[in-house]
C-alpha cells in the first residue's frame, strides 16, 4: 500500500493507554489512528468512514453491506483467530484483504480446555453447586456429585485437531489418558507424535468420556455437533467447548443437560453472547460457565498487539499479510484511493 499516509481505524481494546510504543511503530509506517466502533454495521460504517486499514478486535459484523459501504478500505485485521463474523466471500468480491491471528491465546486457551476438562472429570461444576447451597456438607456433594471415575485410562474426543487441541494433548500427557480426534483434514501420520487415533465424528461420540470441541465457526462447522452426537455419548460422559458457541446446537445441549443424556458441560462461549438472562445453562447444576475468558492473559494480549500490528505494516509497506485467509483477493484488491 506504500506510499502513505493512511487511516487505519482501530477496534476493540487492542490499543489501549500503555500501548504507546505499539502507536509509534504505526504512526512510523505511515499510519493515522482513529478509534473505532462496531457493536452494528452502521456503526461500523460511521466510524470506519475513510479507513484504508481496519484493526477488529472483537466480533463485529464486516458484512457485504459494509464492505460496499467502506469503499477505501483494502485490508481487515481480524486480531483473533476465529473470523466467522466476517464474510470473507464478500470482503474478496469488493478486493478487501482479511488476515486473521492464527497464534493469539493458543496457550491460554489450551489451559482453559485442560482446567475444564479436569474439572470435569472431577465434578467440579457439581461440588460448587453444592457447598452454594449446603456449605461444607461433604454429604451433600456428594449426593450432588454422583458417581465419579478415575481419570486415568478414560478416553478423551478432540473435534477437531489443531494447533490448540494439539497443546492440549501435550499439556494432559501425564494424566494417563487415551485421545481420540475427529478431523477430516488430517491423516494419521499428521497425528502420530501425539498419540492420536483418528476416528469418525459418530465414533469419537460413542467412545469418549469428555469431548473437547476445537472446531472454528464456518459454514460447514455450525451446529456440526447436535442431537445426534449428545444422543451417542455416554451417559457419564462430559462435553467441553472452548471453540465458538456455534458450533452446537445450544438447544440440543440444554435438552441433553436436562434429561441426562450426558453428565454435564464445560463451557467457555455461548451460542449468544452474553446470553439472555434466562439462559437455563446459567443455572444447571452440572454446567461449568466461564465468560468466554479461555484466551485473556498479559501475554496473550500483548503478543496479540504485537503480531497483529507487524501485519498492518507488512501491509501498509506493500506486501501481502502472512495470515491472509481470502488469497483469492490477489489480483483484485482495491486500488489505493487518492489522498
């Protein structure tokens, strides 16, 4: 996009008050800040007015309505690793680039599926229901519990097997468990270093003891796990989101939590978020919640800035992002407009 100077409007709390060095590299590449917002297209079209560049850094709605509307804007900096609220077809029809964070938070949220995953093998989500109510009544919390198995030898599911189910696995290796993973796009050898044995979706569903959801949010992904997959796992058996909330079909899943198709959940997104206040999740017993905070920690943030920002100057010297997920845009990319 060389030479400048151009807007890039900023999204989200990516560039907050410490982030002063991070301005200066962009300022240094030719940039002019403005502080956007998206909670609605129009907002996003208002505020984003005049952009060359915008940095997102939250779910906010790039639709072909707003593409059409930003008609200076060349590239999208999606500062997250998922991208489902971007239509990335219409982006590449009106020659936007849009480069997603592939690496952001792989660790944290890696954690995070771990934590839940051992705190639901423990029945944690039932034992904090119960001291709630009853205090310290190890009788009571256990009555809540139910039975409880021991961890190692069970057999933990990965629906999807990328780079944070693959840290995951590494990170539960001394647990004793064995791993199974449902993931169309990888062979066994891909799997092989992490003791993996691939298997069909209806499998993976019928075998394991807690199914840890990894997919992204897609067209073909939405809704993927529902009443077939809760009906096929076992009774005992637990199921762990720490992908998107899309990716089940959120009513299915209240009606298996219910009427006991599965032991329970632990759930870090939601299909809406933040859900209604009437959400039966929110309340059950056996559901372990936590506000969509899997991928939060200084480090997390502060690499994403980091990456993130050496994508906008990649872009704003005239090279191509290295995360670019539309590459059919190449070619077609909107000319620079004139200052």
């Amino acid at each position: 996009m060389a030479p400048g100077p151009y807007t890039v409007a900023v999204m989200g709390p990516l560039l907050a008050d410490d982030a002063a060095a991070e301005r200066e590299r962009l300022f240094a590449a030719g940039a002019q800040l403005v502080v956007a917002k998206g909670a609605s297209e129009d907002d996003i079209i208002d505020s984003c007015a005049g952009a060359d560049v915008v940095m997102a850094f939250g779910g906010f709605p790039f639709t072909d309505r707003v593409f059409a509307s930003l008609p200076r804007l060349r590239f999208l900096q999606q500062c997250s690793v998922g991208y489902d609220h971007v239509d990335v077809e219409a982006a590449t029809r009106h020659g936007v680039m849009v480069a997603n964070s592939p690496r952001f938070c792989s660790e944290e949220v890696s954690d995070h599926a771990a934590l839940l995953i051992l705190a639901c093998a423990r029945k944690l989500p039932q034992q904090v229901f119960a001291a709630a109510r009853h205090g310290w009544d190890r009788g009571a919390a256990l009555a809540q519990m139910g039975p409880v198995f021991r961890l190692r030898g069970t057999t933990l599911g990965f629906v999807g097997f990328g780079r944070i189910a693959r840290l995951t696995a590494e990170k539960l290796a001394g647990f004793g468990l064995r791993y199974l993973a449902a993931d169309p796009q990888l062979t066994a050898a891909d799997v092989r270093a992490w003791k993996v044995d691939l298997v069909s979706l209806d499998e993976l569903c019928r075998r394991a003891d807690v199914v840890s959801m990894h997919a992204l949010l897609n067209a073909g992904t939405r809704r993927m796990f529902g009443e077939a997959q809760l009906r096929a796992m076992k009774r005992t058996a637990y199921f762990v989101n720490t992908s998107r909330g899309g990716t089940v079909d959120e009513a299915a899943l209240i009606r298996a939590l219910r009427e006991g198709w599965i032991a329970g959940a632990g759930l870090d997104v939601l299909e809406k978020e933040p859900p209604a206040p009437d959400n039966p999740l929110l309340a059950m017993p056996n559901v372990l919640l936590t506000p969509h905070t899997a991928g939060y920690s200084e480090d997390s943030l502060a690499d994403n800035r980091r990456e993130t920002i050496d994508e906008v100057v990649r872009v704003l010297k005239g090279d191509w992002p290295t995360a670019l997920v539309n590459p059919a845009v190449k070619g077609r990319v909107r000319r620079p407009a004139a200052s």
